[in-house]
C-alpha cells in the first residue's frame, strides 16, 4: 500500500514536461490487492480527502448513468399516469391527485434541466480523470470500482478572465519569470499586469496619432510628405490592431477607418495652408 501511495504521490506531482509514465491500470490492480485501509473511521478519512483537494476548485462525478435512469423512471411514471387519465377520460380530480401531477411534471423538467446543466461543464478526461478515479478508491475502498467512463468526471467552467493578447502574455511571462521558468501558466491576469497593459496600449494609442501629426507638421511642410506618412502610419496601424491585439475583421476595418480618416482631415489642412 505504501508504495501505491508513493505512486499515486508521483503521479500527482507530475506535469506534462516530465517524462513519468505511470501504469495507473497496473496500480489499481495493485489497490484491490493491498491490505486493506486501517480501521479509521469514514468522517476522518472523508476530512483528510477534503484537506488534500482544497486547494483548487472540486472536480466530481456527474453520473451520466444515473441521471438517465432517473430520467427514465420519470418518464415512465409520466407515460403510466398519462395513459390512466387517457383510459378514464378525465382530469385530476383530488387535491391530492392534483399535486402529485405538480409535482411528477415539476421533478421531471428540474431532472432535464440538471443533466444539460452537469453535461454542459468542462470534462476531465486522460490521465487527470485516472487520477481521480485512483484517488478516490484509495481513500474510500469500500465504494468500489468508481466509474471511469469518458466525461464521468467534470469541473466547473472557470469565469471570464479578461481580455488575452500578445502584450500581456508577454507582460505576464516577464513578471511571473519563475512561473513560467517551471513549466506553469499563471490562470488568473495579475492587476499589475494588467493596469501595465492598459498604460502601454494608452500611450500607444496617443502617439499614434501625435507622432504622424508632428511629423507633418514640423520642418517643412509639403503634400507628398504628409500622404507618405499617413500612408504609413495606417498600415502600422492596422498591422498592431489585427496582428498584436487580435481585434476580428470587422474590428481592424473600423479602426483602421476611422484612424485614417483622422488623418486625412490633418493633411487636407496642412495642404490648405501649403497651397
């Protein structure tokens, strides 16, 4: 048992950049062989599991086969006293009766409802989902074989987190250096990270507008100097929206739009004062 459990230690500490290859089928076979848990009751065993697995949010098992069994039980209780009051040719008559319609129908849709919840959360499959699975038949070996089908264990879908692009990946890989020296991607966007790639985006924003004018406008003035550089500048423009900040078709030809048209109106009155 001692070294299933080093095993399972292994396994747990072990990321995709390490070449572990663990037999997790061989170690359950090994599990059902061992000497079995020592007598510790249930509610200790279940505190020490809740105190391993607290460190993140809680994957479960949803129980697909159960859910459409009881799907099916429902159904045939709906069927059963649908055809009663088909053969009778009459509605509910009792309260009693009445509430019990209430409640078959109320229990049938929160049932459907539950199971396109459940199924809709983000699988855990692969080796993560054998890890459970080993887990858990540790801890608790009087459950048994616990269910290993695929997409039997789940996990919540992890809120928005905000927007991603090449600036701050890049901000994020300088600030968590040693995060990500270790093989780790940090999930959540740091404030500072953040705030950093709002001030850049800020003052990028301003010079791209402030550098074309001052560029037209400053020593000497003349027509073809101000197309060259509004020429340049909107494809500069148009090449960071869509290739660094990852903004859709629609959004690049917007932008890019209405950053031109600021310009052109500079060079129709810079070419005005010229002329």
């Amino acid at each position: 048992m001692d070294d299933l459990r080093a095993t399972i230690r292994g396994f747990k500490t072990a990321t995709p950049t390490n070449d572990m290859n663990i037999d997790l089928e061989a170690a359950l076979n090994a599990l059902h062989t061992a000497t079995p848990v020592a007598d510790t009751p249930y509610e200790k065993r279940l505190y020490k599991y809740h105190e391993n697995n607290n460190k993140g949010e809680p994957h479960f098992l949803i129980f697909r086969g159960l859910q459409k069994l009881n799907i099916t039980r429902l159904q045939n209780e709906l069927s059963r006293y649908n055809n009663d009051i088909e053969e009778e040719k009459s509605a509910p008559k009792t309260e009693r009766e009445k509430k019990r319609l209430t409640l078959m129908l109320r229990d049938y849709a929160t049932t459907l409802r539950d199971y396109e919840y459940l199924t809709q959360l983000i699988p855990i499959t692969g080796s993560q989902a054998s890890y459970e699975r080993l887990y858990l038949e540790i801890a608790f070996p009087e459950l048994g074989t616990i269910a290993c089908d695929e997409g039997a264990y789940r996990k919540f879908v992890p809120p928005p987190s905000p927007p991603g692009d090449k600036l701050r990946h890049y901000l994020k890989k300088t600030h968590h250096r040693e995060f990500f020296r270790k093989g780790g991607i940090p999930e959540e966007l740091s404030p500072f990270v953040d705030v950093t790639a709002r001030f850049v985006v800020m003052l990028s924003g301003s010079a791209s507008l402030v550098v074309p004018m001052l560029i037209m406008s400053l020593l000497r003035v003349t027509v073809v100097k101000s197309l060259v550089t509004t020429s340049v500048a909107v494809l500069l423009f148009a090449a960071v929206v869509s290739f660094v900040f990852k903004a859709s078709n629609t959004e690049t030809v917007v932008g890019t739009a209405t950053y031109a048209a600021v310009l052109v109106v500079f060079v129709g009155t810079t070419g005005s004062s010229v002329g």
